[in-house]
C-alpha cells in the first residue's frame, strides 16, 4: 500500500533495537511533517517579500 502523498512511509522495524537508526514516534513524526511544511511556507512568504520589495525599488516607488 503507497503512503497518501505529503506523509513520509513507516519503516519501522519489528524489532527496534535491530534498526541501525534512531527510531520516531507517530506523535514525532507528524510534528516533524508540520515543522517542515511550515518551514517551506515560510521560505514562500519571504521569498515573495523579497519579489515585491525588489519590485518597488526597481520602480523608484521605494
């Protein structure tokens, strides 16, 4: 079954201490997918913050 698109896959192991990695919880994981997605929100905003303020300069208007 393919994950719903925008959630990372379960690749936990049945046996955790088996797993070369560290291992997350759902709770972890779900506040990482939010932290990420505000992150690139952010970036978006600041990068059209950047475009309009570019903008203005370029027309004197600033």
């Amino acid at each position: 079954m393919e994950p719903e698109p925008g959630r990372l896959r379960d690749v936990t192991t049945a046996n955790p201490e088996d797993a070369p990695f560290e291992s997350f919880t759902d709770e972890e994981i779900d506040a990482l997918e939010t932290l990420a997605e505000f992150e690139a929100e952010h970036r978006r905003i600041l990068a059209m913050q950047t475009l309009f303020y570019k903008r203005r300069k370029a027309g004197g208007a600033a």
